[in-house]
C-alpha cells in the first residue's frame, strides 16, 4: 500500500463536498485503506469563534478571519488528534476545505498576498498530497444550498460566489499544489467517479 495521504476537498458553498467526501472515504476504504475524515473550521476554540462568525452571530473582518482560519488549521495540524498524528497512524486523512478556502474566501476580501504567506509560507501547515476542487456554477450551488432548508451562511449569495470561484482559479494556477477540478454537475455517484479517477494514481 501507498503511504497515508492528506487529501483535501474544496469549492463555493454547495458544491457537494460532504457527499463526496463520504464517497471517497468508502471507496478508499473499500481498497483496504483507513480512512480520518475532518473538517475546517474544527470544533477547538477558535473554530467555534469562526462558525459564530459564519452564521452572522459574531461578525468579523476579513482580516479577523483570515488570521483566525490560520490559527485554526495550525491547530487542526497539530492537535492530539490532528492531521499529522492521523497520518502518522497509517490513515488516508480527508479534509473538508483547507486554506485554499481561505485564500479564495478571506483573500477575494482583505490582501491577497498577505493572506496567502499566512498559510503557504507557514511551516506548521502541510502541503495536501492532492486537492479536489468541486466545480459547480454559482446558480446551481445556490440551488443545493436552497433544497437543504438552512439558515444561509454570510457568504451565500450568487455574487460572492461568483466572485469566490474565481478567486479560487486565481489560485490554482499561481500555486504548484496537485489540484484536480472535477465537473460537480450530475449525480453524486458520476461525480464520484471523477474524483476516484482522479484520486486513483496516488495510489498505486
């Protein structure tokens, strides 16, 4: 077997990223591998301030975010049981979002450049051994996110998703990361058929 991989799922709100991220779990698991599933903000103290402020309950700046996204995802590093010693145990670790998020988000708002040394330069944040980003287009995304019958978030509106998403291709193609866009559109199992192509050489 490959050793453990640190893959990470991206996209605007609404992209299916928790299906397939369940998707890809069982599929992994189905090759024999363990599998961690995580997310971002995590459940310490400043992820509880951050999901505050994404309800619109504790309103912050930009910059708040931006810095608080990176204290949160240094911890989700290095926590007892965070990305590292989940790797470190023999587990595929699969994260929902991860500071291209914050770079898209939080960077299409306050500097870019700032927010992107935060995180790239940062040497207590791991590298993804690949990230899946989920290509949705705004309208359809808003459309998933209407069928769920939730309270939005602050950041769920077609513009700023519009604006998101290409902030997020900025992205990709000023970063040398291994990033796999993958068409969201269509049911959930073509769709997961995609990203277990894509994910697939990363394990042989």
């Amino acid at each position: 077997m490959t050793r453990p991989l640190f893959i990470v799922f991206e996209g605007i709100d609404g992209c299916g990223k928790s299906t397939q991220l369940q998707f890809l779990s069982a599929y992994l698991q189905k090759r024999g591998r363990k599998v961690a599933t995580t997310a971002e903000p995590t459940d310490s103290v400043t992820g509880k301030m951050l999901r505050a402020a994404l309800s619109g309950k504790d309103p912050r700046t930009a910059a708040e975010m931006a810095a608080l996204f990176t204290l949160d995802r240094i911890h989700h590093n290095k926590a007892e049981d965070g990305i590292e010693k989940r790797l470190k145990d023999g587990f595929d670790v699969i994260s929902d979002r991860y500071y291209y998020s914050s770079l898209a988000y939080q960077g299409s708002l306050t500097d870019y450049d700032w927010v992107r040394r935060m995180n790239v330069d940062c040497p207590e944040i791991r590298t993804p051994d690949i990230c899946i980003f989920l290509d949705i287009s705004p309208a359809a995304a808003l459309a998933r996110i209407g069928k769920r019958g939730e309270q939005r978030e602050i950041y769920e509106k077609e513009e700023t998703l519009t604006l998101f998403r290409a902030t997020f291709m900025r992205v990709f193609d000023t970063l040398t990361d291994n990033v796999a866009i993958i068409n969201a559109e269509g049911t959930p199992e073509e769709v997961a058929a995609r990203i277990a192509a894509a994910v697939e050489p990363l394990l042989n």
